[in-house]
C-alpha cells in the first residue's frame, strides 16, 4: 500500500488530505506513480499536473524518477516561502 498526502492549495482542488492506495505493478518511479493515480483519479489531473507541484518520498524531496515501493509515503505540495 501507499499513503499519499496532499497539501494546501492541492488538497483543496483535490479535496482529499490524504488517501491509501495500492501500488501498480507496473509502477517503479514516481513519474509512473503520479500518472496511475491521475489515470484512476481523472479530477486529480490539473491539480498533479499544474508547474512547480513539488514532491516527495518518505518524507524527502523527491524528483520524477525515484524509486516507489510498497509502503511508500507521497506527498504533493505546491512550493513554500518563508520570512
């Protein structure tokens, strides 16, 4: 299973904090992740696929071609700034 978390404005248009989901097997990056959960999830698409939605992995930043295994956490979150 995989858990994945939405944050701020991608929580919103998505309307889901967070969700629990079976890993495809023809799933091995995160790349292939994100368009498996558009593809079962069409409303997710122009909140997954809007510039500069930021992920990651267990809690690291990640990029489009890491590695997802089972047990995995996601998250998508918009970029952040601080002061």
């Amino acid at each position: 299973m995989i858990k994945v978390l939405f944050f701020a404005r991608i929580r919103d248009q998505i309307g889901l904090s967070e969700l629990t989901t079976e890993l495809p097997e023809d799933v091995h990056d995160l790349s292939d992740f994100t368009r498996a959960l558009i593809q079962a999830n069409p409303s997710f698409e122009p909140a997954l696929t809007e510039r500069n939605v930021l992920t990651a992995v267990n809690q690291e930043m990640a990029s489009p071609s890491t590695t997802i295994e089972d047990g995995d956490e996601i998250a998508y979150f918009p970029p952040v700034t601080g002061g």
